[in-house]
C-alpha cells in the first residue's frame, strides 16, 4: 500500500504494522448487554463450560454451537440456536479521553480524545442468525411440569414419587380477576369500604387443559425473502351494481387467457345458455360465415351431439377446420359437464331435461378394461402425434372415398362391425336391432328426469347398458355376440340378488355429488362389475368355440 507526500516529491511506503498473536473470540449476542450483565449474558448462553466447548479447536460440528436460553430457569421455553463461524476480525481497543480543563475548549463544551490499537485477532465468532421459535408458557404447578423440572434437577426422589394425576373434566374454568395489590388480602372486605360485587352470572372463562409444548414448534429458521410485488398486469376496475348503484372496484389480470370452448354447466342448474359468452360474441368476425351456417343447420336437423358424431357431419377439412377454429362451436352450442348428456354439444335454448325424446340423445360410455395401458416411449408419442397430426389426416382423406365413408360412420354401434375400442354412443346412434327395439319402449319411461338415467327407469337403462357392454366386447375378443346370448346373459343378471324397492328408492332420493362417484365405500364401479360378468361370459364363449373348433378336426 503507497500513500503519497504532501509536497508532491511522491509516493512513500505505508509503514508495516505487526498484529498482535493473542486470540479473541466474539460472541453477536442478540440483546443489550452492560458491563454488569455480562455474567448473565454468559449464564444464558450455558455457562464457561459451553464456550470452551463451542470455541475448542478440536469441537466437533454438533459441539460447535451454542443454545441462547432468554428464559433459563424454564425447561419449557425453546433456546435459540447459535452457530460457531470462522472469521478473520480485528479485536480494536479504543480509548477516550476527556479533558477536565474546561476553560480551554471552545464555548465550553466537552471534548475527547480517542485513540484506537489493535489487540488480537478473532478467529471464532457465534452468529445468532435463527429465528426465535414460538413461547408457550404452560402452568408450572402441573404434577408434568413439577415432573420435568425433576428430571433436569436430577431429583430421584421427585421423579419415583410421581403418580399420574386422575383426568378431571375442568377444561374450563373461571379466570381470576384482577386484583388491586394495595389491599391487603388479609383485611376484611367490609373495613375496606370497597363494596363487595355480586356474582356474575356470566363468568369469564379460561381454558384450563394440560397442554405441554413440543420439542419444536417451527421448522423454520431463516426469515423467508418472500419480495411481494403488485402484478404488473392487474388493473383496477369498477363494476356498478344495478339494483342498488354501488360501486365496487376489484383488481383484474388483464393478461389472463379466455378460453373459448364451448359453455359449460350442470346438470342441477335450471336455466341453460340462450347464447354464448361475451368474449365468444367478440370474436364472430374472426370465425367462417360457411362453417357458421353449416353447424347452425346441424344443430337444426338434431340439436344434441358427440364430437365425434358432429364432426363425422361434415368433410374432413371441414372437421379440420371447426376443431381448430375454437370459438366456432362455442358459438352454436354448449355443455353439460355431468348428467345423462355429459360431454354433448347441446344447441342454445335447448333443455333435454324438460324434452321427453331428448331421451334419444343420452349418452352410454363406459371404459375399456380389456385394453392395455403402457407408456410409450417419448420417440413413439412423438412419432403418433406427427402421424396423427389433424392437418395431415384431413388431407390424405378424399370426400366420398372409402376411408372417407368409414370415418363417417364410426359413431354409430351396429353390434357387428367395430369401429373404435372405446364405447361412447348415444342412443340414437346405436342401430343393433336389439338394442334399438330396446331404447325404442315407451312403457319403461320417467315421468321426470333423473340426474343418472335421464328419462328412462334404471332397471331399463341397465338392461340397455348390460346389452350394449356384451355385445361391444365380443367384438373385441373377435366373437360378434348373438341377440340369444344377451337374452340369456340379461336372465342371468335378473336372478341376482338385488336391493329392495324401498332401498333402491330411498338410494335415488339422494342428489349425487357433481363429478364424484356415489357408490358404498369398498364397492366395485358398476362397469368394473359388469366387466367381470362380461369377461367371464366371454371366456365361456370362446371355451365352447375352442371346443366345437376341435371337434371338427
């Protein structure tokens, strides 16, 4: 280090100063601490003996730290943890002097004179960095907190003399008023000429449960830089109340996405949409007046549809372009998100809930246990994605080809030809003669709708559901099942035990949860249980088809 001379002849070296070789160690002691406090300062920390042990150059990590107890003589109160850091501080020695000669200091006022030398080195210093955890100060008269106090006492004979105190029921006791301590407690109240308050009817309570604290209540030791900052994209605006002309400001994230698919609702609601939502009104000029007009006119012919059975309306570019234009079907229609036309595209002001033949439009679904669920790999789902790709597919297929017409028929259900290993049909698109001679009856109809079944009775809908589960997984065993096979699997199902009238009445009477299954804890899924009925109906088949196979050979 160069310091340069003041008469310019230049720079001149820093004299070299020696550090002493007496070593400091410092404590950051999170409090006041005077000169006459400094035993208790050190008391609270654990005593000389938990410095030594803390600052000794072979400590190990666990003893490299130091307990700062605020309340020592409580077993109950949690210390504050302290950590052992290496550092390379300077120990200062500063002195001040003061002159007592008054008369030479201007105006009087008292002047000092300090003087700074080093002293040592500090290569140890304690941080108390962690937050206090939390207090809670339970009753030291407790036989537990006496019991405690014994332990850390090392008290024998306290400790073998303990006897479980008899649980009593005063978990709510008065609280003791306050007393004025300058009355003597042992004076009669009448001589004090205080007059004596009636008893309250209504006392204050306290609580009064044994309640001891644990080892630790917070697991959190460093303050959380938690840096709360207002959204840059929230506004404030104000929305005026017709009714009563209050104005109410909120804050709204005009950054936020709007979706644009189809409205949704549930069953338990009573009005359904007449037109689509504000943000779905705006972008009209944005979407096709052709494909506009067409799916009006769809929804015209039949006002309930699957996507699939919608999109099979219409030419594969057009299909195309409906799926990726979004606010298009949110502009003609919208949706249940539970019921019996879960999932279908329902044209605005259409209720099916008050419409007896919306009964048609219902929609039958259930999963495909059968079918095999493994993961790919990340190659082959990219791979399907890129063959799959909607863009790609609507151009290889021709209007009026082959592929063409087979695509256009995959929602329906003719019980003979399998267009897709998952069964999701609505009513009036199964064509199987036996089924549709089954949703066809009108004597087996509600009078209301129901949230599960719709407008049919449940026994009905569950002969409907049970044929339709048959037929759909022999053809996907590769045995297309016979109108005499269900008819007998259907008198098999109704020779099993089942519920009582009442049972079955008061178990509709409940209103299901939306989205949440309504079923006895432990109980199989109905499609679980009719899928065990099926898979052993179908083993049966195949059995006998193995057999007649092998006797013709």
């Amino acid at each position: 280090m160069d310091k340069r001379d003041v008469s310019g002849s230049g720079p001149s070296p820093a004299s070299v100063r020696s550090i002493p070789t007496t070593a400091f160690y410092s404590i950051e002691y999170p409090g006041y601490v005077r000169t006459t406090s400094v035993p208790l300062a050190v008391q609270n920390l654990g005593g000389q003996a938990a410095l030594d042990n803390a600052f000794k150059r072979s400590a190990a990590k666990s003893e490299a730290t130091l307990e700062l107890k605020l309340r020592p003589g409580n077993p109950f109160a949690h210390p504050v943890p302290g950590d052992v850091v290496p550092t390379n501080s300077l120990v200062l020695k500063v002195v001040k002097r003061k002159r007592k000669n008054l008369m030479d200091v201007d105006g009087g006022a008292l002047q000092g004179e300090y003087t700074a030398e080093i002293v040592g080195s500090a290569a140890k210093t304690v941080r108390f960095r962690s937050m206090a955890d939390y207090q809670y100060q339970p009753d030291m008269n407790d036989p537990v907190a006496k019991l405690r106090i014994a332990m850390d006492n090392m008290d024998v004979e306290a400790v073998r003399s303990y006897v479980m105190p008899a649980e009593k029921a005063d978990y709510n006791v008065p609280a003791t008023p306050l007393q004025d301590t300058d009355i003597d407690m042992n004076l009669d109240p009448e001589l004090t000429g205080i007059p004596i308050p009636e008893p309250d009817s209504n006392p204050q309570m306290r609580s009064n449960l044994r309640l001891f604290p644990p080892p630790l209540f917070s697991r959190q030791m460093l303050p959380q830089l938690y840096n709360f900052k207002p959204n840059s994209a929230s506004i404030v605006t104000t929305t005026v109340n017709e009714e009563t002309g209050e104005e109410t400001k909120r804050l709204i994230n005009k950054m936020r996405w709007r979706g644009y698919g189809p409205q949704s609702i549930s069953f338990m609601e009573r009005q359904v949409p007449e037109k689509p939502p504000l943000n779905v009104q705006d972008t009209r000029n944005q979407i096709s007046d052709v494909l506009y007009n067409k799916l009006l006119a769809v929804f015209a012919e039949r006002p309930v549809w699957t996507r699939a059975a919608l999109f099979n309306q219409f030419t594969a570019l057009e299909a195309r372009d409906i799926l990726n234009s979004k606010p298009l079907l949110a502009s003609v229609c919208y949706v249940f998100h539970d019921g019996p036309w879960r999932d279908t595209l329902i044209r605005f002001s259409y209720d099916p809930r008050k419409v007896p033949a919306a009964r048609f439009f219902q929609r039958l679904y259930f999963r495909n246990a059968n079918h095999p669920i493994t993961k790919p790999s990340v190659m082959t789902r990219r791979q399907e994605r890129t063959a799959a790709n909607m863009d790609n597919w609507a151009v290889t297929i021709e209007n009026g080809s082959e592929r063409d017409v087979e695509r256009r028929q995959s929602h329906l259900f003719d019980g003979k030809t399998l267009t897709k290993e998952t069964a999701s049909f609505q009513l009036c698109d199964i064509v199987d003669p036996m089924l549709k001679d089954m949703i066809e009856q009108e004597q087996e109809l509600r009078e209301e709708c129901d949230e599960r079944d719709g407008w049919y009775a449940n026994y009905a809908l569950e002969r409907i559901k049970t044929v339709l589960r048959h037929k759909f997984f022999s053809l996907l065993e590769g045995f297309p099942a016979t109108d005499d096979d269900c008819r007998q699997l259907l008198a098999v199902s109704e020779k099993l035990p089942s519920k009582s009238a009442k049972d079955v009445s008061s178990l509709r009477s409940v209103r299901l949860k939306i989205g949440k299954h309504n079923m006895a804890k432990g109980a199989l899924r109905p499609e679980d249980a009719a899928a065990l009925r099926l898979r052993a109906a179908l083993d049966k088949n195949l059995r006998a088809a193995r057999a007649n196979q092998t006797t013709e050979e």
